[in-house]
C-alpha cells in the first residue's frame, strides 16, 4: 500500500514537472490568418492540464510571442490561475520574482501583477510603488492613481507643497492620457507649470505644402512631389493655387498640426508636412499619430503605414508605428487628406505625431 | 411511442419546448422565439450578475448557459468573455484576452459591442477590435484570430458592431469599414478562411440575416446573399439598404432596411420587389415580423405596425425611448429596452398596440434582449438580467 502510494506521488511529481517547452513552442508558433490554430488547440489542452507550478513557465512563454500567441498563453494562465486559486495553490512568490524581472513582457508581467492581486490584495498593494518606473504603461496606472491619492489627501489637509510633489511624481510617471490630464489640471490649479507637448513627445514645428488635390478621393493614392524630394523652396501647381512650401509651429498642447490655419479650409485637397527629428542613438521607436483624415507617414523614404478612413474620429495615440531611429537626422514625411464632405463635423484637417518608446514615454529629440 | 409522436408533433405545430437563442437577434436573426410557451405576463427580474466592463452586445443562450462578452481597462483592451448557468446566474467561466486590433470607439458604443453566436457546440466571440476567439461550451479555447492583426485596415474608428452568424460549419464573420472592408467565411473548427470577399469601403454596423440557407449581407450598396460554405452569390440587391438596422426574413419574403422598408422576393440570381413603404424609417432599432405583421422602431421611439402583404400602417404606439436595442419577441408579446433601462412589454394585438408592462432597470441599456426558457435576458455596461 505505502510503494502504492510512493508511486502514485512520483507520478503525480512526474505530471507536475511535465515539460511544458514543447506545447509553449507550439501557441508561439502561431501565425496570421489561424495558421497553428489546430496544433495550438492540442498545445492548450496539455498546458491547462498542468500544475499551477507551472505558471511562470507559461507565463514566460509570452515573451517575445505576437499578440496572437500571448492570447493563447493568456486564456491557459488564466485556466491555470483560475484552478490554483480554488485549489489556494497560486505560486505567489514565483509570480513576484516574474513580475520584478522587468526583462519579462510588459504583456505577462500585467497578467502576473493581477493575479498576485487577486490572491494577496495587501502584497499587491506593497509592491504598487515599485512599478512607478515600470516598463509597463498598464502597471504604472496603479502607482500613478496612489499618488494621485495622495495629492488630493495632502489638499484636503491643505498642505499644497506635498500635493504639488506628489502630483508632479505621478505626471513625471504617467504614460495614460486620463491621468496625464488629471495631473495636469492639479498642477495648475497649483498654479505650477505644465509642459504637455514636451511631456508627450509631439512634434510641433513642420514644413508643410498643399492644397494637390483630393478630388474623388484619388489623391490619397496619387504621388505627388514632396514624396519624391523634399524641396522646401519649391512649388507646384495645387488644385486651387500654388502649391509652395511654409513653415509652421503649432500652438496646441496636444501637438494638433492643422493644414486648415496656414492653407484655409479647403476640401478634396491634399497635404504634407516633413520635419527632421534628430535622434541620439540607433533605436527602435514607435512614431505615433492621431489623425482623422486620409493619411500616410514615411520616415526617411520608408512607408509606414496608410489609412484612408474620413472622419470617423481622431485621438492621441490612434495608431502605433513601430520604427527604428536613426542616430543624428531622421526624416518624418506625413501625407494628410481632407476628402468632400461638408457637414460641420469634417472641417478638421489636421494630425498629431509623437515620438515614443513602446511603454508611451517620449523621446525628445537631441536638437 | 404514439405519447412520444403525438409530443413531436405538437411541438412541431406549436413551436420547441425550449430553445436556444445563439446570435444577434435569435433563431435565423428574426428576433422572435421560437419556443412553445412565452415568457410570463407579468415578468419579474429573476437574478442579477455583475459584469466587470462595458458592453452592448447581446446575451445568448445555449442549453442552460448564458454566454455574454464585455471589455475593460483604461482603453477596453481587456476582452470578458463570460458563462452563467441560466438557472441562478452564477459564473460557470469567465476567459479574459487581450486585444490585438484597435479599440477606439464612439464614446456611446464599446469594443464588446459584436454579439457573440454558437452552433450549440461552441462560442464564437467577435469584438470591435476584431480580435474573435472560439470556445467550447466549457471554455477550452478552440481557436483565435486577430483579424486587424490579419488585415492591418481593417477598423473603423467609430467602433464596429457587426455580429458573426454560424452556418453550415461556417462562421461568417463581416468586417465593412471605410478602408480595408471585407466578410470572411472561417471553418468553425480552426479558424481558418474558407472564402474572403471584398466588401464595399463604407462603415456598416448591420449584421447578417440568416435567411433560406443564405447569409444575406447588408450594407450601403444592397443586400448581398451567399453560400454560407462557399461565398458564392446566390442573389444581390443593388438598390442600397441601411448601414445601421438589419433586415428580416420571414416566409418566403425578406423585408430589407431600405428606402423605408422593402419586401423582397429573391430567387437564384434576380430579385422581386413585392413593395415599399418609404415611411417605414427604422431609427437604430432592427424591424421584426410577428405573425402577419412588420413592426418597426422609427428614430423617435415609435413602433410602427405594418402589414406584411402591402407594408401599409396599422397603427403607431409610442414608446418611452430613446432606443438602440432592437424588439424581440415571443408568443404574443413584444419586448424592447430603452436607453434608459426602461424594459417594456407591449401587446401588439391591441386595437393600437398597448405597452403592457415596465420595468425600470436603472441602467443604461444598449442592447437587444434574448429569449430562451420561457425567460429573457439583458444586459447593460455593469450588469446581466434574467427576467422571468
């Protein structure tokens, strides 16, 4: 009875440290258009069978998968915890060592912060300060909302000086537009300086040229001069006038660059706007923009994406470009189209770009 | 064995025992039961659950599960796909992903704003974001797709509603936005693309009819029916139809959002307009038919009664709206949710239509209800009901 018992333990030990590596390997491996979905549905079935031990394991595996994959990862970790947390097995001190390796996925080192919340809401609490700096734009909201706290409890105390320094922590730390205009709000209302575009990283001084013309949409997909050469003392026929180069620098705080100030509010036109961004190191980047009109961003002659969709709404950081900088001049070219529509709401004309880190933390540019 | 009979016959006269209610809008997306016994008269909420993100998706039902979607976080990036036991509303499984695609939306709509469908074996959830996961009826995910991750343009940055419907080992799933605007047929056991087609480059928030062994596919351009299995047309109406209301089949007819309301006689290849009445304007609310009658929800909260054969007026009931959920209904009875949370049940067999009941949910409401054991279901940003 008792070798019995021996070797079901062995055995059990045996399933517990079953090697994952492979069926992991398996959902990384999965592509565009459901390629690997068969495979990976087997894969997921061996994972979510294991023992919870084996959530670090899984959890690393997200490490450098694509989207698809990490949600492959993320639905088995989340079978796993769910099993472990009824079974008040969750490895919680595993979870911690993963989270504060900051080597790890953003992606898995959030998944690994909820769950070490949801089995030890005071140890997550404890480690809430330590991800101010954190990699991860997601994990630094919950630091970020705590000194938000903060700030407001120190108002109420009327102690305005720790306010000011605990809000200015978190505006220094927050990465989330609603959190950034929260603190900028309770900063100035404490009547201190709030540099918003420098905060964000937007691009505020262009050459810009237009009106080439958009009629029938067509001009979206028509290459005219500036995306052949960049020759700011040159002008070309424009669909109303001259087409001839100027030099803009937005006011807004949000970076808007609004072709409708210099050029007038034209319709079925098409613009563009270059600027040099000098960067000091070789590094990957994420150009970021917020546009809602037709629009296309080259960055030194490299297209990086197109998207012609009209009107249906803009906002900061719509669309992510990943990218790689180069050291000294780079070189951003952005084609804006207005199409024909003329009810109130398609005036605008006009984009923000910024220049980022993946974690949304601006790179300023070294002149 | 003649109990037996007699029982399938009834049931085949009467109308199913209990029914399943797995996409937008119900059986064959017609927004009514098809079950025998209707829900009560007098309807009470039976249980609530709570829902951890927003949502104007519908509830479906399959068996005793209630599957639900929403999402949450800062930016809706977290995607809830949830299972209830239609019994107490006590969570079965709750599976949370992550978005891949673009999560921009109408402040008013959400990412968790494409009703999920099931063919009584499996879940398939459809976000905005396009992210589409499929799930076993126990929650082992099946397979997934990021169809924005898959076709880079394909979003709409007011937010996309479209729900998939299954059919014939077939998920149809659309996808129809200015830019890169598609509808792919996917094999429901892997996920992949059994067709794709290119739709016409304008934002659609409609959803597919499911209508004599076709998908019929709205959009601005008309309506557009298919083979489920292949893609292949089976008839297209080309005379334009709405972008937001869905049409309706019913018989041998299909009464199309356009230019009012259109009753369409489709054959292989041709279609036959059986008439129009250009005053029947659908607000955001999908028509339904019941019995021998089109209602229809206008932009100011107006039911309208109509007759099928002639689209001519019956009468108009207003309602306490304003609406974006769509009427559903069962035996004799008509049911609808407004903005506000306000459930009503209407008689529409009363000299004008008579608003029977209301119940006050006191929550915002987006959405269509479900019907499915004599009971129905709704949910709101926060909350699941079960109203029985």
């Amino acid at each position: 009875m008792k070798l019995s018992l021996v070797c079901l333990l062995a055995l059990a030990t045996v399933s517990a440290a079953a090697d994952l590596s492979q069926p992991i390997e398996v959902l990384r491996a999965v592509q565009k258009e459901g390629q690997g979905n068969e495979a990976a549905a087997k894969a997921w079935q061996e994972i979510v069978k294991a023992d919870a031990a084996t959530l670090p394991e899984v959890l690393k595996g997200m490490n450098g998968a694509n989207p698809l994959a990490e949600n492959w990862l993320r639905a088995a970790v989340g079978v796993l915890a769910d099993e472990a947390l009824k079974a008040k097995k969750l490895p919680v001190e595993a979870l911690v060592t993963f989270l504060k390796n900051t080597q790890n996925s953003p992606g898995a080192r959030v998944v690994a912060f909820d769950l070490i919340h949801r089995a030890n809401e005071k140890l997550a609490e404890e480690l809430t300060p330590t991800l101010l700096e954190d990699p991860s734009a997601d994990l630094r909201r919950h630091p970020v909302a705590k000194l938000i706290d903060a700030g407001n409890a120190a108002q109420e105390k009327k102690d305005n000086a720790a306010a000011i320094v605990a809000y200015g922590k978190g505006l220094g730390a927050a990465r989330d537009e609603d959190q950034i205009k929260v603190l900028a709000k309770k900063l100035r209302d404490l009547n201190q300086k709030v540099d918003l575009p420098k905060h964000f990283g937007f691009l505020m001084s262009w050459k810009m040229i237009a009106p080439f013309s958009n009629a029938d949409r067509t001009g979206f997909d028509t290459v005219y001069p500036p995306e052949k050469e960049l020759k700011f003392d040159a002008s070309y026929e424009g669909k109303t006038k001259e087409a001839k180069w100027a030099d803009y620098t937005s006011t807004d705080e949000y970076g808007k660059i609004d072709f409708n100030k210099p050029f007038g509010m034209e319709k079925s036109v098409v613009g563009y706007a270059a600027t040099d961004f000098f960067s000091t190191e070789d590094r990957p980047a994420e150009i970021r923009i917020g546009c809602k009109n037709g629009w296309k961003v080259w960055l030194n002659g490299e297209l990086l994406f197109a998207r012609d969709e009209y009107h249906r709404g803009a906002k900061l950081d719509q669309y992510k470009l990943p990218c790689q900088l180069k050291k000294g001049k780079n070189t951003i070219l952005v084609k804006c189209c207005q199409n024909e529509q003329t009810e109130q709401w398609t005036v605008e004309w006009e984009f923000q770009l910024r220049v980022c880190d993946a974690t949304g933390t601006a790179i300023l540019a070294a002149k | 064995m003649k109990t037996i009979s007699m029982f399938v016959v009834m049931c085949l006269a009467t109308g199913v025992v209990r029914a399943d209610w797995l996409q937008f809008r119900g059986p064959n997306a017609a927004a009514v039961s098809t079950e025998a016994k209707a829900p009560a008269d007098e309807l009470k909420i039976a249980w609530t659950a709570d829902l951890p993100g927003r949502g104007l998706s519908a509830p479906i039902v399959v068996g005793e599960r209630v599957f639900v979607t929403c999402s949450s976080g800062p930016g809706q990036e977290t995607l809830h796909v949830f299972c209830f036991n239609a019994a107490d509303g006590s969570k079965r499984w709750e599976r949370a992903m992550r978005t891949t695609g673009r999560t921009m939306t109408h402040p008013k709509t959400s990412v968790a704003a494409n009703t999920p469908c099931s063919d009584g074996e499996r879940v398939f959830a459809l976000f905005s974001s396009n992210d589409l996961f499929a799930f076993d009826l126990d929650g082992n995910l099946l397979w997934l797709r990021g169809l924005t991750f898959d076709y880079a343009n394909a979003s709409n940055s007011l937010g996309m509603s479209q729900s998939p419907v299954v059919m014939d080992g077939t998920l149809v799933v659309q996808s129809e936005n200015d830019s890169e605007s598609f509808v792919a047929g996917l094999d429901v056991a892997t996920g992949r693309n059994k067709w794709k087609l290119d739709r016409p480059k304008a934002a659609n928030w409609t959803s597919a009819t499911v209508w004599k062994n076709t998908v019929a596919l709205q959009s601005s351009a008309g309506i557009l029916a298919v083979e489920p299995a292949t893609g292949k047309t089976v008839w297209d109406y080309s005379d334009g139809a709405s972008t937001i209301p869905s049409s309706v089949g019913a018989g041998e007819t299909l009464y199309a959002v356009s230019h009012g309301i259109t009753a369409l006689a489709p054959e292989k290849g041709a279609v036959t307009q059986l008439w129009r009445n250009e005053k029947l304007n659908s607000g955001t609310a999908s028509p339904l038919v019941l019995g021998d009658a089109l209602y229809v929800v206008n932009g100011a909260g107006v039911l309208i009664k109509a007759s099928v054969k002639n689209g001519d007026e019956a009468w108009k009931l207003r309602m306490k709206g304003p609406f974006s959920g769509s009427p559903v209904a069962a035996g004799k009875r008509i049911y609808i949710v407004n903005e506000r949370g306000i459930f009503q049940v209407i008689d529409p067999d009363a000299p004008k239509g008579k608003v029977l009941q209301e119940i006050e949910l006191k929550e915002t409401v987006l959405t269509t209800p479900a019907i499915s054991g004599g009971a129905l279901y709704v949910r709101s940003d926060a909350k699941l009901w079960k109203l029985q």
